[in-house]
C-alpha cells in the first residue's frame, strides 16, 4: 500500500517563534488519524502550513501528497493535487456564494447540482445557505457543516479538518461522523481529524490516534491512547 500523505521532519515558525518542531505523520489511503493536543501545542499550524495559508514560513522538512511535493506548490494546486483543508475557524467571503466557490474550483454545474442537495441534506445543513455568500452569518455549526458539504461535492483524497467537531450540536456530530465514515468507504478518503475530544471517535472510527505536544507528535497509538488522554491529561505524556 502506497502512503498517501506523508510528513517528513517539518518545522515551521511564525515570526521568530518555533512552532512546528519536527512532525512526523504517514496517513495511508482510506485511513483516519486523529490528532490530539493542548491548546497553543501547533495542530492548526500544522494544518495551515499543509495547505499553504500564508503566515507559518516552514523552515525544514517535506511533505508529499502521493509522491507529490506539497511543499513546491501554491494552496490552489494543493488542492487540485487532493488535499481539502476544513479550517477550525471558517473564514467569511461576502460576495462569493458557497455554490459559486465550488464551481469556481472547477466542479461543472451538472455535477454540483447532483451532489450538492443531497449532501446538504446528509449533514443537516439547509440548502439555502448554500446560495448565501460563504459562512457570512452562518452559526458555528452551520458553518462546520458547510466545510462538510464542500468536502463531499470536492472529493478529495486527505481531508484535513481542524476540530471539525467543535460547535456541533450531538445530532450534527453523529450526521458529520457518519458522512465521513461514508466518504472513507466510497472513495477512500483519507482523514487527519484534529480534535480535543475522544466523542468524535464514537462517530468516526480512528485509525491511529497522535498526542500532539509542544509543536510534534509524541506519542502515536490507538483509540485506548484518546482514553488515556481523557483520563490523565497531556501532563502524562511530558
Ligand atoms: N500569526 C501568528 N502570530 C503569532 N503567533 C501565532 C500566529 N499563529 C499562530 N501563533 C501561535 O502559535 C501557537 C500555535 O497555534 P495553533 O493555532 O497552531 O495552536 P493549536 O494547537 O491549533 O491550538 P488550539 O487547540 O487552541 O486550536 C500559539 O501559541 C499561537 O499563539
Ligand atoms: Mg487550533
């Protein structure tokens, strides 16, 4: 099996702060990793400079995407090479409609249409919002299941969604976890699934689960490594 993404060694920092610190992550086709950490610990930069957001200047280290260098490309060509980010704080675009974002990514219009209603409807998100200008106005948890939407008309093949549970409401979580369950099964989606809470391992079977410290990963198991974290803390892992 060919990995699919692969982090090599990456550091990165913001200003003169060193924020990455050396991670390393293998995530194989159809795989769920769960990344787990304190507050401040580097997880959103992580996924941030994956996606190439401006900001974290990346200092050493690789990353491929399917043999791809990630690392050479610019965000748009990230994600036309398969990577989606869903972004812990969703960003506000007034003018541009979330209909009108995806087409724009180059989903034809017959396509959009077929997906895009059903999958709102999978992930309880009113369709209507959909032609309202991206997550302007829309509560945290419509906006989390807006990310949801974009991902499944997108296909891509890893999704990296920060704290993609946070906000949603019980019922919105069980929706999100199983149309990312379903999106592992159909098109063998890879998921890196950064999280706070061991629930969103209830409604998403976790592959590997990472404790994400001080800007690396410390420590990599399975879903007893997320019981251990709720049990003791991050304290247990210094
Ligand atoms: N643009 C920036 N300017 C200054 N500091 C920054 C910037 N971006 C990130 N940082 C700092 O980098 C550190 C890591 O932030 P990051 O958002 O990656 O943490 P996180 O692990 O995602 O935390 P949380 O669990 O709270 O989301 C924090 O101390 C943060 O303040
Ligand atoms: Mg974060």
């Amino acid at each position: 099996m060919t990995d699919l993404l692969e982090i090599q060694g990456l550091h990165a920092r913001v200003g003169t702060k060193e924020i990455l610190r050396g991670v390393d992550l293998v995530v194989g086709p159809g795989e769920i990793h769960a990344v787990m950490g304190p507050n401040g610990s580097g997880k959103s930069t992580l996924a941030h400079v994956l996606a190439g957001r401006p900001g974290p200047e990346v200092t050493a280290g690789r990353a491929f995407l399917n043999g791809t260098d990630l690392l050479a490309l610019p965000p748009h060509e990230r994600a036309r090479a398969g990577l989606f980010l869903g972004l812990q704080h969703p960003i506000e675009v007034p003018g541009v409609t979330t209909l009108a974002a995806l087409e724009h990514a180059g989903v034809p219009l017959a396509q959009l249409a077929a997906t895009v209603q059903a999958s709102a409807e999978e992930v309880g998100l009113r369709v209507d919002l959909l032609d309202r200008p991206l997550n302007v106005g829309l509560s945290g948890g419509e906006a989390k299941r807006n990310e949801i939407v974009q991902l499944q008309v997108l296909r891509p093949k890893v999704a990296v969604l920060d704290e993609i549970d946070s906000g949603l409401d019980v019922d919105a979580l069980e929706d999100v976890g199983a149309t990312l369950t379903r999106a592992v099964a159909t098109w063998n989606l890879s998921v890196v699934a950064i999280t706070h809470f061991r629930r969103l391992l209830d409604v998403l079977p976790a592959t590997s689960v990472h404790v994400f410290v001080d800007g690396r990963i410390v420590e990599s198991g399975d879903k007893s490594l997320a019981v251990r974290l709720e049990r003791d803390g991050y304290m247990s892992f210094l």
